[in-house]
C-alpha cells in the first residue's frame, strides 16, 4: 500500500482570486512505513505573495524568483505522486490548488483526486476528537510529536509531521516498550506492524512456583481482605467461582 503525505504552500488563501501554488511537500509511506523517499520544490508563482500568507510561512517574492514555473515541474509531480492514497490536512484546500495548476496546463491532467484516493486528516481528527483543537499543532501535542521546528509553516517540514501524526492517530497504541530502550514516535509507528518472533534456541525461562510459607501467607491475606471488605474480596469468589467449575 503506497501512501504520499502531502502539504503545499500558497500565495494566498483563494484559487478564484488567482493565486497559486509556491510550495509542495511529500514523503511516502509503504505499508504504513516512511521509505526516506520525498519530493520537494519550490515554485514561481508568477504573480505577487500575499503579505498576509508570507507571515505564515516566510516565502518571499524573491526567494521564488529564480525557481521553475508549475508548468515546468508538473509531469515529475505527477510521477512522484502516481496513484498512491494522498494523506492531506484539511484536504480540500490543497486538492483544490493542485486541481487549479492543472487546469493551466496544456494538455491537462485528470483532476487529481480522479487517479488517486483522498485522505482528509483534519476530517479524521475531528471525528476522533469532536469538539476539540484539531489544527496540526493541536494534533502534534496530543499525540506527543515534535514540532519543535516548526516556527512557519513548511510543505515538506508539515508533510513530515503529518506522517507522524498519521501514523499514530490511526494504529492505536504504537509507543508501548517492554523494557529496553523507548522508541520515538516516528520510530514506534513505523514499526508498529512488525511480528518479533522469539528465537528457536532460546533459553527456557524458568518456573518459580510459591513456597508453601508464601502459599499460606497469600490465604491469611485475602481472609483479612474478605473480613475488612464484608466478604467482597474478588480474588476469593474467582478461586470459588474456578473450583465450582
């Protein structure tokens, strides 16, 4: 199962006012695990960056300058892409971008999402945590990954948090450690669905069975429970329940 995370940056906020896409940002994941493969590009978006969308992730007019066009960069996008399940925040703002630059191109491309299925990860938090913060901050704290770098927003660098993030928000309890060392988050979920089979030629471990001293202690303990409880010691009305059988 071939996964792309997803993120893109933007000019502004409405493909109907003309703006367009300056960043995109994927990493993939094969069989719920990162592969190290990603795609990256900054891109000329021949017009103006909003002054308001440069406070959020710091691209500037200048930085875009000298960077291909969309047109340039499309078919090695697509390609990357190919018909992998897309995982997107708040999917259907940078469907729509992506669906927009491919309206420009000639010949078009197939809408995007007409090739590839659409995972909306704002729209699974909000039926996990209804009534709560599901923004991808929100989402980081909650489920203990590191956005510590996260200052402005990036394609790649929010692509990379998001895989985390939806790692763990859909493979249930990913981080236990039974001794040794603790895993980090990115590591427990890429190795959630692993089977650790125990060595053939182990070592027995050994039985140690309780004394008779220990065997009479452990009674006299759970009479002084019966009596301080009113009878209802459970561990006793299980041994019962087990001898009725």
């Amino acid at each position: 199962m071939r996964q792309i995370v997803l993120d893109t940056e933007t000019t502004g906020l409405e493909t109907s006012q003309g703006h367009r896409i300056i960043e995109i940002g994927c990493v993939e994941l094969f069989n719920r695990r990162l592969t190290g493969r990603h795609y990256h590009q900054y891109i000329n978006p021949e017009r103006e960056v909003d002054a308001g969308a440069f406070q959020v992730h710091g691209i500037s007019n200048e930085m875009l300058a000298d960077k291909p066009t969309f047109a340039q960069i499309a078919q090695e996008f697509i390609e990357f892409v190919g018909d992998a399940d897309l995982i997107i925040h708040n999917a259907a703002f940078d469907i729509g971008f992506i669906n927009a630059e491919f309206a420009r191109l000639s010949p078009r491309p197939s809408y995007i999402e007409t090739k590839c299925s659409v995972i909306d990860t704002l729209l699974l938090a909000r039926s996990k945590h209804p009534g709560q913060k599901n923004n991808l901050d929100a989402l980081c704290k909650r489920y203990g990954v590191d956005n510590s770098q996260r200052d402005l927003h990036g394609a790649l660098l929010d692509a990379e948090i998001l895989a985390d993030v939806y790692l763990l928000m859909t493979g249930g309890q990913t981080a236990l450690s039974l001794g040794g060392n603790q895993s980090t988050n990115k590591d427990a979920a890429n190795t959630a669905d692993e089977i650790r089979r125990l060595p053939a030629a182990r070592i027995p471990l050994p039985v140690i069975c309780a004394t008779v001293e220990e065997l009479v202690e452990h009674e006299q303990k759970l009479a002084a429970i019966a009596k301080s409880s009113g009878g209802n010691c459970i561990w006793l009305k299980e041994t019962e329940t087990a001898v009725a059988l």
